[in-house]
C-alpha cells in the first residue's frame, strides 16, 4: 500500500497525471498519510525506529531500514521521518511527518509568513529526504517532470546531495575526533 500510495503522493506533489486511478471521491491531500494518502492520519517515529500509526492501513510488520531504501521491486522511499527544526512533542520524540512531504511541510511550517525563503535546512536532512530520479522514474514521474520540480523548488541533483552526503561525512569525523578524551602518556 505504501508503495501504490506514494506513487499517487509523487503525482500529486510533481503536478502530472496519474494514471492509477483513486477510489471514487478520493484525493491525495496536502500532507497525506504515507498508508492512505488522506489527510489527518497521525504517525509518530520512535527513536528505535518503530512506526505508530492512527491509520486503519498501517503496515506494522514494516522494515524500516529495508522501506527507507530505494529498489526496482520496491521503489518507494516514503517513510517517516523526523523534522529536525521542529520542537519535540509531548512524548519527548521530535516530530513525525513523511519523507515526500518534507518540501511542503517545510513550506507550510517553517517559512515565516513575510518571506518566501527557507529557513537554515541541515545538510542530513536534504539527505536524508532526497529523492532520486530513478526512484521518480520507477514511481512513474517523467524525468522531465522531476527536473522541472527541483527546478521550480531549487533542490539539487544527484551530484549536488552526493557532495552533501560527503561534507556530512567529513564533519561527522571531525566532530567525533574534536570530542575524544586526550589520551595520556603513561
């Protein structure tokens, strides 16, 4: 279900046909739930990676780790996901929302109302939210349509997240080795 659901969220996001039909009266909403595709459905990640869900479609048995990865039997890596700028909720966990939402989640809760420009978003995050063109492409979106979207949105391609994905590394070395104990000579 996450899959064929995604599938919908991408057209819908992306602005292309979708040739998979909806059940009747359905429609993929603003901030739709990953199981579903309707709006409200309340999903929370805990930091052992488990999923809670409100939806009636919620796959409980989900392998995270194994759903977060992009592969041509299963292409779809919308999973929930933490947004690191906003406050913690009342359980302590950072909050939920689900990887192809994040640009519009974003835009919704983290642009001041005055400005069209986003705030400070960290490198990981761009990471871990970026979508490539084969997973688009084998989700059914032309690769026109998605260089269109990261046109219009200004998000990087493949070349632009791998440099990310390299600096994140670096700093990550550099801050585990500043924050080492001084080894004494005995």
């Amino acid at each position: 279900m996450r899959n064929h659901i995604g599938r919908h969220i991408l057209c819908a996001f992306r602005d292309v046909e979708d040739t998979l039909s909806l059940k009747e009266g359905m429609q993929i909403g603003v901030n739709p739930c990953g199981w579903c595709g309707r709006e409200g459905c309340k999903v929370q990640l805990s930091s052992n990676n488990n999923i809670s869900s409100s939806c009636s479609y919620h796959y409980t048995k989900i392998m995270y780790a194994k759903a977060a990865q992009y592969s041509k039997t299963s292409p779809c890596t919308n999973v929930p996901i933490h947004c690191p700028i906003c406050p913690e909720g009342f359980s302590g966990q950072p909050r939920t929302i689900w990887k192809y939402n994040a640009p519009a989640h974003f835009a919704a809760e983290h642009v001041p109302m005055e400005s069209d420009e986003l705030p400070d978003i960290p490198s990981h995050f761009i990471v871990e939210t970026f979508i490539t063109s084969k997973e688009e492409k084998d989700m059914g979106i032309s690769q026109e349509a998605t260089q269109d979207y990261r046109d219009t949105y200004q998000i990087p391609g493949t070349d632009g997240i791998e440099e990310m994905k390299k600096r994140e590394r670096a700093e990550s070395a550099v801050s585990t080795i500043s924050t080492q104990p001084p080894i004494k000579s005995v």
